[in-house]
C-alpha cells in the first residue's frame, strides 16, 4: 500500500519536507555543481509527492 496515494496529507507533509531539504542543500558547505544537483534532486522528489497527493 502506498501511503502517500492513501493519504493526500501525508504526501504533503513530505513534499513540505523535500523542499526543506533542497533549501537546506543550497545553503550547504559544498561546491555550487553539488549544491544545485542535490537541490534539484530533492524538488524533483518534491513535485512527484504533490503531483501523488493531488492524483487521489
């Protein structure tokens, strides 16, 4: 059972969180090529969990 498909919230809440974690990649003590790539990596999982939550 996938539980964001379930629960649109709980995909929310995780979006939410995704795209605290790609802020917090670019504040992050790394070169700018790794900054971005993580940042990118994170809102890409972001806009899939939102795109989850809005299917149900």
């Amino acid at each position: 059972m996938n539980t964001a498909r379930t629960f649109p919230s709980i995909a929310k809440h995780h979006a939410a969180a995704w795209k605290a974690r790609a802020m917090a990649a670019l504040r992050a003590d790394s070169s700018l090529s790794v900054r971005l790539s993580r940042y990118n990596a994170a809102m890409a999982r972001a806009r899939a969990l939102e795109t989850q939550g809005e299917a149900v």
